[in-house]
C-alpha cells in the first residue's frame, strides 16, 4: 500500500515501515541492472526469471527462502509454481513497473538461488557401420 504526502513522495507504509518509493526506471536502467543477474529477463513492466528444480520439493523449499528475503525487505515477487518450475515476476505494484527496490530483490533471490545446473549436452550417435 502507498499513500501520498504533501512533498508528493510515495512512501511505503504497511505498518511496518516508512521508505520513500524510487521512481521508475527506464528500459534502458533496467536492461542495464539486469547484466550482472543471471538468466533475469525484462518483460513488459516486469522483471522475471524462471527456475528449474530437479523435484517438487526442491522448488518448495527455493520458495521458502525467496519468502523469507521478500519478508526481510518489505517487497513481495509474484510466484508461480509449476510442479518442478517456480517463474517470479518482479515489480514496484504501486508504480506499475520496475524501481530500483526490484533491482535489488532480485539480487538478493539471486544470491538463495540454487546454482545454475550445466546444460546437459547431447551425444549424436555414431553411424552405424554398414557391412
């Protein structure tokens, strides 16, 4: 929730805090904030990524430490479970796009994030030998 003062600052006011909400940034400050953090994408008025977990359980367990940063800094990813998926969507809701406070979520999920899994190469097989 955010309200308005009389210097027309925003500031975060949900019972716990009281910041003043950054302005949004550009497409091109958020392309650029998104070259050190791996595999996030700008979409839209969003900032995303998506997850892949070996089991179930190993994505709900990413989750519960994605909620206990979100917590930690007041600011909340949108979260979509897909069996062994999890995508989170990231934005400032009250300013409809991306803030520098998403900038910094992301780094911090970055940071719980399992380590990127190498891509698994595939062997062609060999022609078979005709006789």
């Amino acid at each position: 929730m955010s309200t308005t003062v009389a210097a027309s600052v925003k500031l975060k006011t949900d019972g716990l805090s009281q910041a003043p909400v950054p302005k949004l940034l550009t497409p091109r400050q958020v392309d650029r904030a998104l070259k050190g953090l791996e595999e996030w994408r700008h979409e839209g008025s969003f900032i995303s990524r998506t997850f892949e977990f070996d089991t179930f359980m190993e994505g709900i367990a990413f989750v519960e430490r994605v909620a206990a940063v979100a917590e930690r800094q007041e600011h909340h990813p949108d979260i979509h479970i897909r069996y062994t998926t999890v995508r989170l969507a990231i934005q400032t809701h009250s300013e409809g796009g991306v803030t520098s406070w998403d900038i910094g979520l992301a780094r911090a999920i970055q940071e719980v994030a399992p380590p990127r899994k190498p891509e698994k190469t595939r062997s062609t097989p060999a022609p078979a030998k005709r006789i």
